[in-house]
C-alpha cells in the first residue's frame, strides 16, 4: 500500500486514514479550526464567462499542462472565465475516485494560475452502462472523497466545488435520489468536516431526449442545471434552430420552468451547445463545429460566433415570449456562466489556427478538415 492512500491527499487529517482505499473513513472527532477563505485573486479572470467542459483525467493524472496553459492566456481570460467541468468518474469506477492527491492539487493548480473563481464541477458520466444504482452510490463515493483528501482549510482553497451528474437514460426515480442524497451529502459533510459555507453545490445535465419528470426533479432538487441545446444557427439555413430548441426545452422538456410555480424552481440553466465534429448524422445541424474558422477574431465562426449567437439567443428568448424577463432571470446562471461548450477537447481549436499553433494544440490541425465533413452530415 502506498503512503499516499494513507494520507489522503491532504496529510493533516487528525485520524490515520486506513491504507485500504475502499474502506471507509470517518469524520475528526471534533471539528477543526474554521479554515480561512481563500482571498480573491490578485489577477482575477475578468472574461466572458463561458464554462469550458472536458472529458479527459490527463490534465490531473497524467500531467498534461493544456487547460491550464489555456485558462492562463490571454484567450482564456477573455473568453473562459466561467465555471469548469473536470470527469472524475463513469460506472467503471462509481465506487472510487483515483489519484485523489493529484486531483486536489491540480484544483490548487487551477485556482492558483488561473484566477478563475466560477465553480469546479466534477463530472460522474455514465451514457454507457445507464446505471441508476451506480450514479446514487456514487453520492457515497463524492462524500468518502471529501473525507479522505480535503481537509476544511484545502476546501476553503479550492471552493467553490461541485459534484455534477452527466448521465442519460436512466430512470427519473435514481435521478431523484442522487440529488436529494447529495443535498443531504453536502449538509453531513460540511458540518463534519467543518467546511465553510457554500462551498460545494450539485449539478446535472438536462438531456435532449424528452423526458419532462427528470427535468423536473433536476430544476427542484439540484442548485444547479446544463441543458444540451445541440443546434447551431438561429434563423439560418433550418427551422429547429437554437430559439425554437429552447421553445421545446421550456415548454416540453422543462414544463415546470413556465408553469406556475417557476419562481420556486431551485436549479439555474447553463446553455450548453456541442462543439463535436464527429456527432455523426446530423452533425452539420447538432455542431458548432460546422461553423469553423482559420481566423480571429472572425463572427461568423469559432467562439465569437458562438457567443454572438447565444447572446441574440437569449435577448430573443424574452422578446418572443419563450420566458419573460423574470423567469429568464431566476431560471437561468445570470450572475455566473450562462452559456457553456462541449467540450474542451474539440473548443479548444475554436480560437483561430495561429492561436491553436502557439499553444500546441495538435490536435486542431485536422479540425477544417472534420469540420467539412460534420456540415456535409
């Protein structure tokens, strides 16, 4: 067993922790000294505030410096100051979080160099095995996580966290009890470990496959929603474009969201659209792909594209009746990240080719070419 599973990321926790990674741990005895919040950046990240999602652990296992060289530019800081989805676990692994000291010293990292002060979701994603029973023990595992690897004044350096589900196809009921159970997870652990205040929230995707009972249960029960808008244009070449989407989202999918009552909905909606050039059929439609460009700054591709179009999205959501000003204002992440793209792997080549090449993102030298081939689907 190695010394780093029994210290538990943090090495000041008052109990030895087993050696055991699957064995439980338990509270301090007493609660610790109340820790003292981390003080605003000196070089706060003053951007726009999109949140950027990544699926890959690299960036926290393996040592890859990509996404923080990219919160850390000048880019970075004009475009992505908002909230950041991490993946720290799938079905494969609900039950145990790896290389738990390297995750939390990679959220310091974060913190550190990037000035960005929005929230750090970490992911659980299950598309794959749609398992209910894994995403509600996975609650269990988020929590035996805190306990082992963060101590109260580790919590105040990295917070705000949050634990968010990205997982479709699973029955509405298991959606129910993972966010009521990670509620009550939040209230157990913060008075147990002593953590301040608002320091961990939940979260969980509103999928684009109508299922109006789970959207429910995600805008009364979690503090916070990512509704999967996957259309690319407004008023362009299609009708289902991104306004008649949300007219779906907010009257189908989401019917709490204009029914009586809204004003009571706990969960404020990020917009996320996809930026994925191998969606497959109907990609050219799905993608913000499709709307590459080589250049920058250029408003008819790349991020400027999509933050001009979500912006008049979103002015004509109220101005054509979707929501009215109030519920758009209480429904939606107004005062953090309104607007996010999926995901960073492939938004990362959204920036123009020159920017892409400084940064090494050799990934992007094939994007043109998908791009062609995601309009052509």
């Amino acid at each position: 067993n190695s010394p780093r599973a029994r210290s538990g990321g943090s090495g000041s926790l008052p109990t030895p922790l087993p050696d055991d990674p699957s064995q439980p741990v338990t509270f301090p005895p007493s609660p610790p000294t109340p820790p003292t919040s981390r003080p605003p950046p000196s070089d706060a990240c003053s951007g726009n505030k999109i949140a950027t999602y990544t699926w890959s652990q690299s960036y926290w296992r393996e040592g890859d410096q990509s996404l923080v060289n990219f919160a850390k530019s000048d880019m970075g800081r004009q475009w992505n100051c908002g909230d950041l989805y991490i993946n720290i676990a799938d079905a494969s692994n609900y039950n145990f979080i790896k290389d738990q000291t390297n995750l939390v010293s990679w959220m310091k990292k974060w913190r550190q160099e990037s000035g960005n002060n929005g929230i750090i979701w970490l992911t659980y994603g299950d598309v794959v095995d749609k398992s209910g029973e894994k995403m509600v023990a996975f609650v269990n595992t988020f929590e035996q996580f805190l306990m082992r690897s963060v101590n109260a004044q580790t919590m105040a350096d990295i917070a705000p966290i949050g634990i968010s589900f990205d997982v479709e196809h699973i029955a509405d009921n298991y959606y129910k009890e993972a966010l009521q159970k990670s509620q009550d997870m939040i209230t157990e652990v913060t008075q147990g470990m002593g953590y301040l205040p608002n320091s961990i929230f939940v979260d969980s995707t509103i999928e684009g496959e109508e299922n109006s009972q789970e959207t429910e249960y995600v805008m009364r029960y979690a503090d916070h929603a990512l509704m999967m808008l996957y259309r690319n244009e407004l008023g362009g070449s299609y009708e289902d474009d991104l306004l008649e989407r949300m007219r779906w989202m907010m009257t189908e999918q989401c019917k709490v969201c204009t029914q009586p009552g809204w004003e009571n909905l706990k969960a404020k909606i990020t917009i996320m659209v996809e930026g994925s050039c191998e969606m497959g059929n109907g990609c050219g439609k799905l993608s913000m792909c499709a709307k590459d460009t080589s250049s920058y700054p250029d408003s008819n591709g790349g991020i400027e594209y999509i933050w001009d179009t979500l912006n008049r999205l979103t002015e004509r959501m109220v101005s054509e009746g979707v929501v009215t000003q109030d519920q758009f204002n209480h429904l939606f992440d107004v005062n953090g990240s309104l607007f996010a793209v999926h995901n960073w792997e492939w938004s990362r080549c959204f920036y123009g080719d020159s920017y892409s090449q400084n940064m090494g993102f050799s990934d992007c030298q094939d994007y043109h070419s998908l791009a062609s081939d995601c309009r052509l689907k």
